[in-house]
C-alpha cells in the first residue's frame, strides 16, 4: 500500500538522498587515481554531485583525488569527457 | 443585515474581504476588473489588512497565490476568460497541492474572435483542473458563494481550491439589492484558516512540489478524487445548511423547480436561471408541464441530486452557454452521463445558446420548450445538439 500526504507534502525534507538514481545507469564509468591530478573538474561538472574529493596519502604526502559514487552516478559521461588527464573511462555497465 | 446596492464584481470583492483573506495577488481583466480595483480601495482606506500583491500577468496572479497559500495563509483572486487560460497549468498545481485559493471569475466568452461579454466556456475549461465550481444566478448568491466557498474549501476534510462564476456583466456590472453579513457574523461563520498539511515553519522544514513517479502519482490523485467526490458534497451540504440556519438564505448543490410533475426540465447555470424560470411560471399558467433545475455546484458533480430531480422528466432540455467543438454542450454530456446504464431514462436534448453575451430571452426558452414538445410526440429529437438563435451564412473568404 503507498501512503499518501495530502497535496504531495514531504515532511522529510532532503530525503532524495534516499532515492538511489545509480540504477538508471547504462554506461559505467571508472576512475583510475594513479592518473587523476585532483583539479576537481569532474567534481564540478557532475550534475549529479556523484562525484567526491577525497584524501590519500601518497609517498607521505596528502593529494586530492576523486572518487566516484555509484549510488547516484547515472553514467552521462560528463566527467570522462572534462577529465584532462584522461583518468576517467566509460565502459557498458553490467549488472 | 445590512441591505446594499452593488455590483456583482463589489459583491464578490465585498465577500472576499469580509473573510479576512492575508494575501490578494490579482491582474486585472474585463470583466473581473473591478475586483482588484475595489480590493485596493479597501487596502488604501484601511479597511482590509491584506498584503495585495499587483503581479504583471494571471499566470503570476496564480502562481502568487500558491506561493503564499502554501506558507498557510488565506488567499483569494479574482479572473475570467483569457486569464483563466493564462493560470490554467497552474490550477492544477493548486489543487494537487491541496491549497484552498477561492477564487472569483466573471464568466467571460474566449478569443478568436476576442469577445468581452458572458457565457461559461472559460471555467468550463478549466472544469477538470480539481477546484470546487460553483455558479451564482445573482448577485446575492455572488456574495454568499464567495463566503462559503471559504469555509468549503478550507474544511480540513476537503482542501481543495474552488471558484465561484457569476456571469460577465448580467452580474459582474450589474446593479442587485445584496443583503451583506456583517464582518462579526463572517468571523462567526468562518474560522481563521490554520491547516496542519502544509504552513511555514522554519522548526518543520517540508518539501512541496515535489516529484510523483509512477509508483505513487496515481494514489495522490485517487486521494484528490475522495476529497471532491466523497468528502465535499458532504462539507457542502453541512455549510449550506449552516449558512441557512445562519442567515436565512437557501443553498443545493441542485434546485428543482416544478419538477414534480415536469415533463420537460430544464438545466440551467447561472443568470440564464431567471429567465429560465419566468419562463417556466408563464408556461406554467398556460398549463404546460415544465420545470426547473438549477446547477450551483458542478464540481463536485452533483449526480444523486441531479438524477432526483431529473429522474421523473419525459425531456430533459440542458441549457449550454458553452462548447465542446466537435461535440456539442459539456454540461449535455455531464448530464446524459448520470443516466448512462439506465433503462428507463429521460430523453436528454442540448440547447447550446447565448455564446459570448448574445442574450438569452423568455421566447429562447419557449422556442426549446416546443422543441422538446416535438420531441415527446414523436419519441426522438429531432436533433440531440440544437443551436438556438443561429443566424448563419458563410461569407468566405474575401
């Protein structure tokens, strides 16, 4: 049974966390860090906000890199095409 | 009570402020005009404390008025004919967002060709867009309409939107003796507006407008559907009777007249009722069987009450001041739809008549009479969809 609100209201605001768009998918694409500068232009093109910038320790050093989350990635493809280190490749998704 | 002089456009204005409403964005067009303007004139002299938002197009009027609904205040507007056009998207989000906006609209003809003057095409249009629809004959119901329409919409069993049609210029211009409540009689009747869906509350952060997928858009709508269909006729009956009790004024969603014994009835919508029921005294006193059904609320549509009044007719003649092209009349449909599965049935004729503001008169209604006397001897219209008062040769083009 779906519950209703009446008009549509959702009480709990920023719940489209919860709805996982990572299933809609078609195309996967894959990060490989040992190539990734961390310019942070995948970061910005996403229009999704599916991709992160995280902290690794490399060689002693802190280095941004990105990291990708497949739970709401839905694979446009926006980040391979910006990335100048060519870090980013699409491939089919299979699931 | 105080007894008044005033325009159907004053009546509505004058009923919208008695029911204290804290928002009025509104865009003026003929016929509602005058709307806005006495709305102003109450804000100016300090007799109505409302934030009166002049917005640059009905679509904004509309969309202003959700805005400030959904924050949980009272809103009301007014429009007709192509600004009703202009909100029609938005009408709907109105209503599925379940914001009582009450609304006025002087029932105005459609462009091309541009046409100021009275039938019912605009709110017909807008019939399926989930706001409660009522129709005033006259002035006085203008002003009552609008009161209740409030205290209808606003039942926390109904929420919906609703708006009341009082013809271009018969009513919105035309001078009726209005016996107006008082503003301590209103405040009595009507409750201040406090809904617990939907209000602004920085502590309660809400999400509104928000998407339906597939998996859940038709549970919203069947819950639209219980509200208008089940939950308001109730409310409506309860605020009629109350606003009886109250102020000594009659109010159905349906009003027979001579049905008893009827042979032919007629619908009707509107200011075309008086004439419709002059008519049917003098017929009356000539000994013919004829009567009267008035519809004040097509939305929810009344089928029980209707079917009641109807049931005992050999010819029902419904009245049409507006078109479906390609069909014929959309209250014909309505009304030959109530008796769809029936055997015995009366035979439904439609009359579509008065577009854009030609008058309706005494002997338009006795030519549909004879019509339909035809039709009772002969067992089968002549024609299902008649055009009364067509003048027509095609002129081509030049």
């Amino acid at each position: 049974m779906v519950k209703v609100t009446t008009g549509a209201i959702n009480y709990e605001p920023a719940s489209s966390l919860k709805y996982k768009t990572g299933s809609w998918r078609s195309m996967r694409p894959t990060l490989d860090e040992s190539k990734c500068k961390g310019c942070q232009l995948c970061f910005i093109y996403c229009p999704d906000s599916a991709i992160v910038m995280c902290e690794r320790i490399i060689d002693g050093k802190p280095k941004k890199k990105a990291q990708i989350n497949y739970d709401y990635c839905k694979g446009c493809g926006i980040c391979a095409k910006e990335c100048t280190a060519d870090a980013i490749t699409m491939s089919e998704e299979v699931k | 009570m105080p007894k008044v002089v005033m325009r159907g456009n004053e009546a509505t204005a004058l009923g919208a402020k008695l029911c204290r409403p804290q928002v009025i964005p509104a865009y003026p067009i003929t016929p509602s005009t005058m709307f806005p303007e006495r709305i102003s004139e109450y804000v100016a002299d300090g007799e109505l404390d409302t934030q009166f938002v002049l917005v640059e197009s009905e679509h904004s009027a509309m969309s202003a008025a959700i805005g400030a609904a959904a924050t949980g205040v009272r809103v009301t507007t007014a429009t007709a004919s192509q600004g009703l056009e202009l909100m029609h998207e938005m009408l709907f989000i109105a209503s599925g967002m379940r914001l009582p906006i009450i609304m006025a609209v002087g029932n105005r003809a459609l462009s091309a060709p541009i046409n100021i003057w009275c039938d019912h095409q605009d709110t017909i249009s807008a019939r399926d867009c989930g706001w409660i629809q009522l129709y005033a004959e006259k002035n006085q119901e203008a002003l009552d309409l609008m009161i209740m329409a409030f205290k209808i919409g606003e039942d926390k069993r109904v929420l919906l939107p609703a708006m009341v049609g009082l013809d271009a210029f018969v009513l919105t211009h035309t001078m009726e003796i209005v016996d107006s409540p008082t503003q301590e009689e209103v405040d009595k009747f009507l409750p201040p507006y406090k809904p617990d869906h939907v209000y602004l509350d920085p502590k309660r952060p809400i999400t509104i407008g928000s998407f339906g997928t597939p998996e859940y858009y038709t549970e919203f709508r069947y819950a639209q559907e219980l509200a208008m269909s089940k939950e308001a006729p109730k409310v409506i009956d309860e605020v009629f009777k109350e606003w009886e009790r109250t102020f000594g004024r009659k109010y159905q969603m349906v009003t027979g007249f001579e049905c008893k014994d009827a042979d032919i009835i007629f619908v009707t919508m509107g200011s075309m009722t008086g004439t419709a029921r002059e008519t049917v005294k003098k017929l009356r006193a000539a000994g013919k069987k004829v009567g009267l059904c008035k519809i004040t609320v097509l939305r929810p549509f009344p089928e029980k009450d209707l079917k009641e009044v109807l049931g005992g007719a050999k010819v029902v003649a419904v009245v049409d001041r507006s078109l479906s092209v390609g069909f014929g009349g959309p209250v014909y449909a309505e009304i030959a739809s109530i008796f769809v599965n029936d055997a015995k049935k009366p035979i439904i004729q439609d009359f579509i008549i008065g577009l854009g503001g030609r008058d309706i008169l005494v002997k338009d209604f006795e030519t549909i009479v004879s019509k339909c006397e035809t039709t009772i001897k002969t067992g089968k219209p002549e024609k299902v969809v008649d055009w009364i008062n067509v003048n027509f040769e095609p002129a081509g083009v030049k």
